[in-house]
C-alpha cells in the first residue's frame, strides 16, 4: 500500500471517488463535471503513475517517467534514455 501514500491527495482522492462510483467512469465524470475522455485520461495517468512507482526503484526511471505521465517526453523516448542509462551505469 506504499504506492498509495506516495500519491498527491487530490489523486487519492480521485481513487476514492473512483471506489465509491464503483468504477464507473461515466458518474465520475458528472461528478467532477468533466467529459468521460477527460476522467479516462486522468485514470490512465493515475495508473501508469502507480505502476512506475511501484515497479521501479531508481530515482532516474522514476523521474523520467514521470515526465512521460506529465506527457513531456513520449513513452518511446523515455524508454531509450532509460536504456542508455542503464547500459551506462552497466559499463
């Protein structure tokens, strides 16, 4: 449950609500009065945040993937800096 604490609140609270509507996206949406595609693309961000978070530990991998759910660099360009990185340190 680590990766729950690590969340802003607001994204906490998102979860919440999202547990509450018992995953309904369509009542999220009228509740933040926000269209579907907006509350999907909040969710997707959420869940690509908490994977990243869990799965890698390394402060670099996090950071840069950080800015592929802030969409500052693309999932593809994230993916081969992280490669370099890694064939760096690895000598």
């Amino acid at each position: 449950m680590e990766w729950f604490f690590r969340l802003e609140p607001e994204e906490q609270v998102f979860i919440k609500r999202f547990l509450l509507s018992s995953g309904s996206l369509k009542q999220l949406a009228r509740e933040y009065d926000v269209s579907y595609p907006t509350v999907r693309l909040r969710l997707d961000r959420l869940i690509e945040k908490i994977k990243f978070s869990d799965v890698n530990k390394d402060s670099f991998e996090l950071e840069i993937m950080q800015m592929v759910i802030n969409e500052r660099l693309t999932l593809a360009m994230a993916k081969e800096i992280i490669q370099k990185h890694k064939e760096s340190i690895d000598g």
